[in-house]
C-alpha cells in the first residue's frame, strides 16, 4: 500500500520517480491533478472525460487511473509516446503545478501566464511561469529538466535582473541536477547529501537559493548546509569579523565546497513573495538562524569593544602614572655616577640623600 508519509516522500523525491498526476477535463478544458487516494474515485471520470494534455500525444485518450501499490496515478489505456519522455512530462507538470500554486497564493489580483508550447530548445526565450501584481511587479518561475548550460542560465538571468523580473529557478527532482552522495556505513549505503552541479553551483556561489520541484507529490526541496555551530564560532573572540554566511545551524544555499542537506516541504507550505521569490519553510528556517547569529554577533561585539575599551583606559593610566614617576626609577651604576640616580630635571648625576626628591634642589 502506498505510504504518505515523509520519509517516504523523501525517498521518492531523491530517487527521481516520473508518474503521470496530470490530465485535461475534456467537458471545461482545465486541468486536473490526481491526488494521493484519488485513483478509485476518478477512475470513471477519467475514462469518460479526461485526455493526456502533454503536447505532442499520440494516444491522448482513453486515460484511467491507477494507486494502491504505487502513488496514484494516470495511465494510457493504448500504446501511446510523449515527445521528449519522462523529462517533457515532469516538465510539463511542473509548471501547471507551480502556476496553480501562484494562483492559490494571491487570487484574483495576479496574472499567471504558463508556457503552453511543447518543449525544445528554443521554448527558454520565455519563462514557463510568469506571475504578475496588479501594479507591474512581475515574478518569472523557471523548471529546468533538461541540459541548460550556465551560459544560457546566466543570459537569461541576467535579462530577467534588467527587466526588474523576480527570477525564481526551480530544478527538477531527476538525477540531472540533484546528485545523491551515497556513502557506506555498518549498516549499509545511506544518503550523505547532495552535490552540486555547475548549473546550481553558479547560483549557490552568488548565495541564491536552490530549490528543486516534484510534481508528482507536489513538493519542494531546498539545499542547505550545516554551517560551523555558534557555539564552537564564539570561541573566537573576534568571530564575528569573520564569515557570518559560515556560521549558523543552517547556512543557505550551500557552500560550493561542502555536500548539501535538502530541506523537504509540501509546495502549498511554502510563500510566494514578489522580491525574494519562493520561500520555503527551509528558507524561513536559515532566515530565523541567521537573525541568532547576527544578534548574537552584535552583543558579542559589543562586549568586545567594551573590554578593548576598558583594557585602553587602563593602559592609559599606567602610562600616565609612568610619565609622572620619577625616571630613575631603576638606578643604573655607570662612570663618574656612582650612586646610579639621575636629576628628572638637569639629567646630571644626582646625589643619594637627593633620592626622595628625585632633582637637585636648585632645579
């Protein structure tokens, strides 16, 4: 029986798992998403009046329903092809999930325009989900699953920052950009993390966040990074003059070097916002980590100021106590001077019964 709990969700969402959740009402033309538990229920509809919306079909109906053993799902009742396979199909259902998302977000003062086009390689000219505020304010949502090399990221990203365009790159949950690091314990293989690729490299070295999309069970994942605790940073006297990015429970995104930990959520958990992007609990998260760390650095700072502070004035007054001290403090026996004291005023050769006084009486 299939299990709708987190681990298991976990589970399929590193493991890249490709099922058809999407398929078009014939009677209105929307689109539906099947989900978990619905497979029963929608079995007659879907054979009556549901169709396969991925462009390109050969076989669009008849379409029923599957569940039980495996996450509920929609399947060709004939032979059929999907240009562009499993990609095209993650593809496809991914931007209609994240475009129903944003539409859920802020109904009815948002546009929500979705890329209809079949995918090819000429289809990144526009975003596959763009979102815009009654006021201008537009919010470009992108799922790459297919090769999409840095150069063509960094142009297009780059066109999206001069248009005032919120850019948010979403990647696929498939081995192409989220790469498992297995490592062998007593127990056996486990998940170590994730590593990252050039595509979400380039992003996590300009401290952007790095989210990937399932859209078969509608979740998000988020890479961040354990970081150095606070408590083994404060160590340090002077940490907070460091690296503050590197210190913390969760520093976000990854640092380039380190494997990454992913933060899973649910897509409907997460917020929409018109500057920052998507915002994930994990990005919440490392938000609320990073406000600890930065208020824990500014009292630490200004303990240490204080202590510099106190350690300057003091230094000070042993230094002005020094000044009015008679300076020949420390006699030194030389030729011609055989008592070793000399006159704080004429610099001469001063005599012992003189030493309180520390001058010559007519100076």
């Amino acid at each position: 029986m299939y299990e709708d709990d987190i681990a298991e969700q976990y589970a399929r969402f590193a493991r890249g798992e490709t099922a058809q959740v999407l398929a078009r009402d014939d009677r209105t033309g929307e689109l539906v998403f099947l989900g978990v538990g619905e497979a029963g229920e929608r079995r007659a509809t879907a054979l009556a009046h549901y169709s396969c919306p991925v462009p390109g079909c050969d076989s669009p109906r008849p379409l029923s329903t599957k569940g039980q053993s495996v996450r509920d799902h929609f399947f060709h009742r004939t032979a059929h092809s999907h240009p562009g396979g499993p990609e095209s199909l993650n593809h496809l259902q991914a931007k209609h999930l994240l475009a129903e998302w944003a539409r859920g977000q802020v109904a009815r003062v948002v546009d929500v325009v979705v890329n209809e086009e079949e995918w090819a390689p000429d289809v990144h000219r526009r975003p596959d989900v763009m979102v815009t505020w009654p006021d201008g304010k537009r919010v470009a949502i992108e799922v790459e699953y297919k090769a999409y090399t840095p150069e063509a990221f960094r142009a297009k990203d780059e066109a999206y920052r001069k248009a005032s365009v919120t850019a948010i790159w979403m990647f696929g949950h498939t081995g192409r950009y989220l790469r498992p690091v297995i490592r062998g314990t007593q127990d056996g293989p486990e998940l170590a993390g994730f590593k990252l690729v050039p595509l979400t490299r380039l992003l996590a070295a300009a401290a952007r966040p790095i989210h990937f999309v399932n859209p078969i069970d509608a979740n998000v994942g988020t890479l961040w990074a354990p970081g150095v605790p606070l408590e083994a940073a404060r160590v340090d006297p002077r940490w907070w003059a460091g690296n503050l990015r590197t210190v913390g429970g969760r520093v976000f995104p990854a640092p380039v070097t380190e494997v990454a930990q992913l933060g899973l959520a649910a897509l409907n958990d997460c917020v929409l916002d018109r500057e920052f992007g998507l915002v994930t609990p994990t990005v919440v998260d490392v938000r609320e980590e990073r406000s600890r760390v930065a208020g824990q650095a500014d009292q630490d700072r200004l303990a240490w100021e204080a202590q510099e502070a106190e350690r300057a004035a003091s230094r000070a007054a042993r230094s002005a106590a020094h000044a009015l001290a008679p300076s020949y403090r420390q006699p030194v026996r030389q030729p011609g001077n055989p008592t070793g004291l000399w006159c704080s005023k004429c610099r001469r050769p001063l005599a012992l019964t003189l030493e309180r006084l520390g001058r010559h009486v007519t100076c």
